[in-house]
C-alpha cells in the first residue's frame, strides 16, 4: 500500500507539469500559424496586384492598337480614294510625333488632287501628333509617339501604309523599317501595317 500512495502522490504533479508544458507549446505553435497565414496573405495580394498591373497594361496596349488601326484605315482610304495623285503619298520618311510636317507633292495627278493629297498627308501628320483631342495644351489624341508612313513599290506596283508606337513593355522586334531607331528600344516599337494594291477602273 505504501508504494502505491508513493506513486500516486509523485504521479499528480509530473502530469500536472507536462499539461503546462503542452499549453506553452500549443501557444508557441498559434503564434507561428498566424504569422504563415499572414505571410501567405501578404503573397497572394501581391501576386494578385502584379495581375492587375499586368491587365491594366494589356488593356492599354490594346488601345493604343484600335486607335493605331484606324488610323491606318484612314490613310489607306485616302490614297485609293485620290488614285489620280496617289504617287504623292509615297512619303521619304515618317511624319506624325517628332517628325518634319510632309513636303507638297510634284509631278503627280492634277494640281487639284496634289493639293488633296498634301492635305490628307497634313491631316495624317497631325492626327499622329495627337491633335484631336487636347488636356491643356498637351495633344492627347493618338498613341504614345505615334508616326506613320506610306511607301510605294515599283517592282510589284503596291502601296504600304505603316503606323507605328511606343509600347508599355518589351516585344519582339518588328522588321518593318518605319520609325526604326526612333524609340531607344526598338523592342518597345509596335507596328500595324497594310500592303494594298489601287483597282485599275475602266
């Protein structure tokens, strides 16, 4: 009996010290829990920031590609709409952002179709730069250093407009000479172009 009692009265206490020790892990271990949630939460958010960065930047650049395609639209009906002078469109370089305003046309179709189309190279000119639409006196109505260019080819008898831009990010490089050199990198220029050849009207 004696021994018994022994064990007992030594037991009660052992046990008594192991519940504390456990409690103290148990709270150690909460504290550990909160601080991984915490971190994981503070991962997930930026990684879901960085997605909307990239999204906003995605939409941009597709802005920026609708309002360089009409413009490319435009120069295109442009020329086929003056086919009489359409020679005169056949630029030496870029016009738009930057660039010298377009030369007037010689030799061309007639003086009056040369006069249409040293217009609706001015007009191009100016809505590269932006023209359209102004905030104070900065232009703000086309792409970021829009310029654009109209090329004639002899050998297959066809015409190609080009517009060109500054990107938010880093592409591929475009092999299209337009512009080229104009934008430090020329993994940031994007490109639109369209070759086209003038009906011959009977």
């Amino acid at each position: 009996m004696a021994d018994s009692t022994f064990n007992v009265a030594y037991a009660l206490p052992l046990s008594h010290a192991l519940v504390g020790k456990a409690a103290t892990f148990q709270h150690g271990l909460s504290l550990i829990e909160v601080l991984v949630a915490l971190i994981v939460t503070v991962l997930g958010l930026l990684g879901v920031l960085g997605l909307q960065m990239r999204s906003q930047q995605s939409e941009y650049e597709s802005y920026q590609r609708a309002q360089a395609l009409i413009l490319l639209s435009d120069m295109v009906n442009r020329v086929q709409t003056n086919r009489l002078a359409a020679r005169c469109y056949d630029l030496p370089g870029p016009v738009g952002a930057g660039e010298s305003a377009p030369v007037a046309c010689s030799g061309w179709g007639t003086a009056s179709t040369r006069d249409r189309a040293d217009a609706d190279l001015t007009e191009w000119h100016d809505l590269l730069r932006g023209t359209a639409e102004q905030v104070g006196a900065d232009n703000v109505g086309a792409m970021v250093g829009a310029r654009g260019c109209v090329t004639y080819d002899t050998a297959s008898d066809t015409y190609t407009a080009t517009v060109v831009w500054q990107g938010k990010f880093a592409i591929s490089a475009s092999a299209s000479t337009c512009a080229q050199n104009r934008y430090g990198n020329e993994a940031l220029r994007r490109v639109v172009s369209q070759t086209f050849r003038l009906a011959t009207l009977n």
